[in-house]
C-alpha cells in the first residue's frame, strides 16, 4: 500500500495540463441547482435541491422529506478565509462555528445534545435545513455568499483526482478520465472552455495536495489522550492539531 507521502509526491506531480485534458473530455458547466451545496435524499449519492421529493414544508420552512446535511471538507486555513469573507459581505464577525462544524463521522450525540466523541477534520457549517449556511437562493438558481473564497472542494466539485487519501465527494465516481474522477452532477457532459478546465485542473491539483499534506498533519498530530483534556464532549483533530468544536486548541500540558 502506499504511503501518504508516496500519494503527495504523487499529486505533486500531476500535470496540470492533462487534467484540464480529461474535464474537457468529460464535460462540465455548473448550472447553479444547488445540488451540491444543500442537504440530500439519502437515495440520491450525488445530492439533491432542496425539498427535493415533498411539497411540504414544516414550522422552519424546511421540506419534510428525510434529508441528510450537507457535507464539504474545509481545511483550518479555509475557515479563516470564509470566516473573513463572510465578515466582509455582511458586516459582522463570524467566529468558527459559524463555517465550521466538526466532521460528523465518529461522533455521537452527548446528553447536552452537543457532538461528544472524536473526529478528524471540519466541514462547512449547515443550517437547521442541512444546507450549507452560505448557499442562497433566487428564483431558483443557487449562489454562495462568499463564492470567491469558497474552500478547493467547492471550487473543484464535482471532480476528484483518483489518489488515496484524497476525498471522494458525494458518493461514488460516474465518469472518469485519466486520473480524474466526476461524481454526480447534472452539469456534467456539457461544454467547457478550455481557460475554464485549465482552471479547474489548477484548483483540483491544489486540493489534492492540500488533503494528502492535511491527512498527514493529522496522522502526525494525532493524540488520544486529547480528548481527556478537552474542556467539550468533542475533539476535532486536524493539521494543528486538537481542537475543541469552536475552534479553540486543546491545551496540550
């Protein structure tokens, strides 16, 4: 099996230009469904518009078909920037938990009704309805509200490039190409410019260097003692190491 590291070099040394070579061969325009920044069906992988499958809506406006939340890796670094992004397009302070939510995989729910257990790695925060909480919505086209600083798995969905220890958004691949995977979309197999996929391929490169160098800053850094020390029911570890739910680190003395 190969190591984490052979898997960075790797990605390292993918050709930009090859990449833009096979999106351009599969085809790709967004068509702002919002499909892939809102909560789910649980029998539809590659995601689903909002009260998809119901007409009805409960007490918070959300439809009442069984839906899963949203779900978008965000490196540390990332929600600094949409926190900042954030900050800048509405006029106030967003703090950690306002982008970020600890991954869900591994935790259970305390008695408090917080998140206790552990985990690794943080996605984008969600709103009672599990879209993510910076999607937007008019006249049914979708928009993100801090779209120029939205993290690489935004930017590069829905393609992943086939390496372990990168992510696989939204279930498996339906497409592929040379390195490059395409995951459910209904943009996919349209046209797109070649400055457009070179684009992409730049970003798509970018994140998968950017998850194989996080995934070993979090093997490296892992502790399992930390959770003992969290002054929460839950740790988040990522690159920096231990963090409580709201972003705090978790003291290591």
């Amino acid at each position: 099996m190969n190591s984490l590291e052979t898997d960075l070099d790797r990605a390292r040394d993918l050709d930009a230009a090859e990449l833009a070579d096979a999106i351009e061969s599969i085809g790709f325009e967004c068509t702002r469904c919002g499909g892939c920044c809102t909560g789910y069906a649980p029998d539809e992988p590659g995601g689903a518009p909002a009260g998809a499958g119901s007409s009805d809506e409960d007490a918070s406006g959300c439809h009442e078909t069984d839906r899963e939340p949203h779900t978008a890796t965000v490196f540390p670094g990332e929600v600094r920037e949409v926190a900042d992004a954030a900050e800048d397009r509405f006029g106030e302070a967003y703090d950690w938990r306002d982008v970020a939510r600890p991954m869900p995989f591994g935790l259970s729910e305390g008695d408090d009704g917080e998140p206790a257990g552990e985990t690794f790695e943080w996605a984008l925060a969600t709103d009672d309805c599990g879209d993510c909480t910076f999607y937007e919505e008019t006249d049914g086209r979708g928009a993100c509200a801090v779209h120029d600083s939205r993290p690489l798995i935004c930017q590069t969905y829905p393609f992943s490039v086939a390496l372990d220890g990168t992510s696989q958004p939204m279930g498996e691949a339906v497409d592929e190409s040379g390195a490059v995977r395409a995951h459910e979309c209904e943009g996919l197999g349209r046209d797109i410019s070649r400055e457009d996929a070179e684009a992409l391929a730049a970003a798509l490169k970018e994140r998968a260097v950017r998850e194989l160098e996080e995934a070993i800053g979090v093997r490296d850094g892992y502790d399992p003692a930390a959770a003992d020390r969290a002054a929460g029911d839950a740790v988040v570890f990522d690159s920096e190491g231990p963090k409580e739910v709201d972003g705090t680190p978790v003291d290591g003395d």
